[in-house]
C-alpha cells in the first residue's frame, strides 16, 4: 500500500511540470478564450458579457470574415496539394540512390532552415515585378510576368510558389516513409518485370498512404493558421500600411483574427474567430480521419 | 544604553529621508536608433541633471506598439510612454488605459494649454479632459526635386498650386523607358491617402457635433474620384504599384525621392534629416494643392502625445519628466535634436530663423482646417484600415468611388455603434 502510493507520488512529481504546464497555459487560457469569445473585451477593461453577439456578427455582417475564409480555403484547396505534391515529388526523386543524393537531400532541405521572415522578404524582391529574379527570368524566355505580390490575382499563387520552396520539412517525412518499403517487395516486383512507374504507384504510393496522410492533416493544420508570410509580404516596408493587401487578397483568417486582437482590441471578437476556426479544423480532421479507412494501408 | 540605540536609529532614519534614494520611472519611447540617441544625450540627460532626484530609464519599444496595452493589462506599465499617436488617445483613454492629467495640469506652472497650437491642443484631450501632451508634432506637405524641376522645364521656385498645374507638372516629371513601362514617377497621389485629399477638396470625415461619421460626403467623393483619375493617367493602380514595390526603403538612400524615382512626395519635417542622411537633393516645400472651394495650405498634424499609463507605479515623478519634456524647454530641444515642428507656438516662432523647414508649419498650423492624422474616435485604427480598404477597391477600379465609400460609411459607422462608447 505504502509503496504504491509512494510510486503515485514519484509518478506526479515526474509529470508534474507537464501537468502544471497544461493546465496553466493550454487548457486555462482555452477557458478563458472560450469565455472571452462571449463578451466584449479590449484588454484593458473587464470583459463585459454580450452572449453570442460576436459569432452572429461574425457569420452574419462582417464582409472581412468572407474574405478571410475564401483566401484561406484557396490556400488549403490549392496550395497545400501543390506543396504536398512538390514534397512528395522531391522526396521520390532523391530516394534514388546516387553520389550526390545527400549534397541533393540538404540542398532542398535548406529552404525550412531559414527563419519564415527572412525568407518572406527574400521572396518579395525574388517575385518583384521590376526587379524580381522570376520576372527577368520570364522577361528572357519572351513572357511578360504577372505583378506577382501588387496583383491581387497573382499575390496567392505568389505565395504558394514561396511555400513549395521550403517543403522541405514534409519532404524528410515523406524520405523516412520511403526508407521503410521493404526491398523484397521491389525485387519480387521487378521479376515480375514492374518498371520504375508501376513499382511507384502499386508499392510505394500505397505503402506511403499513412505518411501522406500525415502530412496532410498537419498540412491542413497549419495552412488554415497561415500567416507570418503574408503578413511579412503585404505589409512590405511600410508599418503603417495595414496586412492583407493587395485588395484584400493576402488578407488571411490568422491576419484578420490578429488585427482584431490587436489593432482593433476586439479581444472577444478575436477569441470567437478563434473558436470557429478551432471546430473548422477540428471538423476537417474528423472528416479525413474518416475518409483514411479508404486510402490509407497500415499493413506493409 | 538603549536610549542612545534609538537615537541612532532616528537619526539613521531622519538622514535616509533626507538622502532619499532618487525615484526611477520607466519611460517608454517610440523614438529608436540614432534618434534616441540624441534624444537621451539632450533631452533626457539635461532633465536628469536638473531633478536629481529623477532616474529616467529609457526603453524603445518602436515597431512593436502592442506591448503597451498588454503591459497595461498585465498590470506592469511605465510610467511614462510617448509612444502613443495622437489618434490613439481617445482609444485609450476610453479603454480607461491612460491617466486623466487634469489635476497635475491645473497645478503646473510650464503647462500651458494656450501655448500649444490649437490642433495640438485638441488631440491632447478626450472628452474634455487632458490625457497626453505633445513635445513635438508635424506638419504634411510635398516636396519636390528642384532638379528633376529644371530637368523637365518647369520652374523650381514656382511649384505647382492648383490640382491641374499638379498634375500637369507630375505628366512631365514622369519617365517611362522604351517598352512604356514606369521609371519615374511625378508623384504618387493615391500614396498620400483619401484622408489628406479629401480634406483638401474640404470633406470631413467625422461630425463631431452629430457624433456620427460623414465617410461619403461629397467632397470626399470628389476627392477619390479625382484620385482614381489620376491613377487612371498612368495606367490604373496595377500598373502604378508595380512600379512602387520596386522603390527603395524609406529609411535608406535608395528612398525614392532621393534615389531619383519619384520627383515629388508627400513629407513632413523630417526631410531635413533625411536630406543630411540620404541626399543632399535641391528640394524646395509646397503645400498640397487645394481645388476650387478646397482648403489652401492644409496640413495633417501629428505627434507622439506623452502620457501616463494606468496603473503606473510613480506618476508625480512621471508628471513632473513629461512637464518638463513637452514645456518650452524641452519642446525646443527636442525641436531642434530631430528637426521637427515645436508644437508650442512661443518656440516655433523662436526657431523659425534656425529651421526654415517650420515656416510652412507656423501658418498651416494656426488654421482651424488642420486635421489630427486620423478621427479623434476611439476606433481610430479600425476606420483607418477599412478606409484604406474601400478606398482601395475605387482605386483598383472595383467599385465606384461612391459605392466604396457608401459602403466604407456602412462597415464603419456600425462599428462605432457597436463598440458602444
């Protein structure tokens, strides 16, 4: 009896700094955020409750809102393929073995190593449309490039262009999920005379289904909290030039939830975004955790 | 034995309050780099040396202006900040984030509220009483390359003065290379804002007596419709910011009026300072050239506002360093360390001869027309961004001036309500 309580007690003393930790700055805060989100709270005064008045304000008047969920969607619906797909990709090819793989796997890697700032701003002046690297590029093969971050129909596409430079991140989980395909499954389907193509896509794709998945959910995770990028971008030099521009089109669910919070001080506003991007997310990952059972194999 | 004990101990404790350890105030400051150099080695340091008693500790927080309202909320604020904008002093003070000065004023003998020019004096108070002080302000106005002038064939001493001379002078500063694409630019109307043009074309933007917000009158109307013409001239506002995301940081000698990109700008007094940093160019100063029934020489007025937070741990010692940076000595110091407007009309007059750039200031100032840089309302950021938003989609051509700024009246107007002050 003595002795398993003393265990109990070395238990909680061992977990303890996690358990404090949790319940003072995840789950707290979490409560307080949720309380928050039903009142009108500036930071300075005491909140005041107003029920549910920020969520109707939310999902009903504010055009703002709209336009944050639409260039988020655009971002998860479009560019989170393309950077899984430009992962996958990169991961594939330097799975190859060869005298230059690793110099190769760090060169691609590289990119993740930079700060996300430095990065953005690198990215303005490689897609600035008078100066930019890509323009003059495309200005040498004939093409007149697009306006890139001033042009809001090409100020997306800019930024997934950025992203798929540094993937490298999700293309070291996609390397180490194709370390595990077992050999024997290659050599057995080559007697069976597979090429490289085949082999790809009825071993290795299928046995990858789980890494992919993975990657996906914390892709989409991520993407829908999308922000030091564009925020860095369309603020450009200027700090008094507000984040989401041009036109509104860089003007994510994260940009907007934090001008909220902080330039506006609609602390309660921000907390209701909060919550609603929370159950999106959390609805979205339910949803491809159900799908998986259809395209994900656990079973090498 | 005991009695002298204790004697000891009261004359121990009599010299310790005599000697009293000097007070330390937190002071929090906008003003970075070189700038608060100079600012601590003249200003800071002399206000030391006269109240020993003082220890000033100064910290920039420029660029990272949220931390004062999460310092307030923490409970652990400076005790003295200037880096609070003019507009943002209603949003405060209604936040109940800043001291009400009242009482330390009445009692001052430096303060004087009749000194301060009356645009200044305004955005010092919310609701009648007094919240921050200004020790230094600044005007808006554009400069112009005498140069690029000469260069084109316009006259360098006879700057535009209606809106067509502007424009007609900006056509001819403008270049464009074989292909048709912008390589100068005579100057960017859009970039100095519906805010500064619709008050030219003499719009307001908020009806302090109705309490209500007058974005669509029609003056402001006119104002951006003769904005997007004029982006219109030079191919529409895609074409036109392009051309800016190449410009150089405005804080660098690439910083397009001195790297030769733009031949006119919109400025205020710290051209001067840019021009020992960055230039020199042969720059000349004109107001912003007003349309028929618009307002002649007008000015934004802006400034960083010296204030208490709430909660701060020494406000007399606060209130006695805020005395004495926004009285006439500090004003004139702090005048000439940065080479900005004294918002104290005493001063400017006296510095007139020294810093020819505030003789625009002295009189644009004195006009009733002259705005604060954005609504006296405590929802002053939240108008400025949605603003800049409608105005935007006139600019880009989505929406008609009218429609954009109907809707922009819309969108800001509900938020006033709302917010319920």
């Amino acid at each position: 009896m003595r002795r398993s309580l003393r265990k109990l007690a070395m238990g909680l003393f061992f977990v303890g700094p996690w358990v404090i930790g949790f319940l003072g700055f995840t789950l707290y805060p979490m409560v307080m955020s949720a309380y928050y989100s039903l009142t009108n709270y500036n930071l300075v005064n005491p909140p005041k409750y107003i029920g549910w008045n920020n969520y109707i304000r939310l999902l009903q008047m504010d055009p703002q809102f709209k336009t944050a969920i639409g260039n988020t969607m655009y971002m998860v619906l479009f560019g989170l393929p393309i950077w899984l797909f430009v992962a996958l990709v990169m991961a594939v090819l330097l799975n190859e073995k060869g005298k230059l793989t690793t110099f190769f796997r760090t060169l691609f890697y590289l990119p993740s190593v930079v700060p996300t700032v430095a990065a953005s701003v690198l990215w303005m002046w490689v897609l600035n449309p008078q100066y930019g690297i890509v323009n003059t590029l495309l200005k040498s093969l004939g093409f007149s490039g697009p306006g890139w971050f001033t042009d809001p129909k090409w100020s997306k596409p800019g930024l997934i262009l950025m992203g798929a430079w540094a993937t490298g991140g999700t293309m070291i989980i996609f390397l180490a999920g194709l370390q595990n395909v077992p050999e024997a499954l290659y050599e057995s389907a080559e007697l069976d005379g597979a090429g490289w193509w085949r082999k790809l896509v009825h071993i290795t794709l299928p046995i990858l289904t789980p890494t992919i998945f993975f990657n996906l959910i914390m892709g989409m995770i991520s993407t829908f909290q999308y922000f030091t990028q564009a925020f860095v971008i369309s603020r450009g030099a200027g700090s008094n030039v507000p984040p989401g521009g041009p036109l509104g089109s860089t003007l994510f669910y994260a940009i907007y939830l934090y001008q909220n919070a902080f330039s506006y001080l609609r602390m309660g506003y921000a907390a209701a975004m909060a919550w609603l991007l929370f159950i999106v997310i959390l609805v979205s990952t339910l949803l491809l955790f159900r799908s998986s059972g259809k395209w994900v194999h656990y079973d090498t | 034995m005991k009695r002298t004990v204790l004697a000891f101990l009261l004359v121990l404790l009599v010299s310790a309050l005599a000697y009293a350890e000097p007070v330390t105030i937190e002071y929090w400051t906008g003003w970075g780099g070189e700038e608060l150099e100079d600012i601590q080695k003249y200003v800071i340091d002399e206000f030391m040396k006269e109240n020993p008693d003082i220890i000033v500790q100064t910290s920039t927080i420029f660029g990272s202006y949220d931390k004062l309202l999460t310092a307030i909320a923490a409970g652990t604020p400076p005790d003295v900040v200037s880096a609070v904008w003019e507009t943002q002093i209603p949003g405060l003070a209604e936040r109940g984030a800043l001291m009400n000065l009242d009482e330390f004023a009445a009692k001052s003998e430096l303060y004087d509220p009749d000194d301060f020019y009356p645009a200044n004096y305004r955005q010092s108070l919310y609701k009648g009483s007094l919240y921050g002080i200004p020790a230094t302000t600044n005007t808006s106005f554009i400069v112009y390359n005498k140069d690029l002038f000469r260069e084109v064939g316009l006259d360098p001493e006879n700057p535009p003065r209606t809106l067509d001379e502007l424009v007609h002078a900006a056509d001819l500063l403008t270049k464009r290379d074989e292909n048709g694409k912008i390589v100068r630019l005579g100057y960017d109307a859009a970039g100095s804002g519906l805010w500064v043009w619709g008050h030219v074309f003499g719009g307001k933007f908020f009806d302090e007596e109705n309490d209500v917000f007058t974005i669509n009158s029609p003056e402001n109307i006119k104002a951006l419709t003769w904005m997007v013409d004029y982006v219109n001239r030079y191919g529409g506002m895609q074409v036109v910011q392009e051309f800016i995301s190449g410009l150089g940081n405005y804080w660098s000698p690439q910083n397009p009026l001195f790297a030769g990109q733009v031949a006119m700008a919109g400025f205020g007094e710290w051209i001067v300072q840019f021009n020992e940093r960055y230039g020199p160019i042969d720059y000349g100063i004109m107001a912003f050239p007003a349309p028929e029934g618009g307002v002649q020489n007008f000015t934004t007025v802006g400034g960083s506002m010296f204030c208490i937070p709430t909660g701060a741990k020494h406000p007399e010692a606060a209130w006695r360093f805020i005395e004495y940076i926004t009285g006439p000595k500090g004003v004139e110091q702090m005048a000439r360390t940065l080479t900005n407007m004294p918002p104290r009309r005493s001063v400017a007059e006296k510095l007139v001869h020294d810093l020819p750039v505030i003789n625009f200031g002295l009189h644009a100032l004195e006009s009733p027309k002259a705005a604060s840089g954005g609504p006296l309302t405590p929802i002053d950021q939240f108008f400025l961004d949605t603003l800049g938003q409608y105005v935007d989609q006139a600019l880009y051509g989505q929406l008609s001036p009218e429609e954009a700024l109907n809707q922009a009246q819309q969108m800001v107007q509900f938020e006033y309500e709302m917010a319920a002050f």
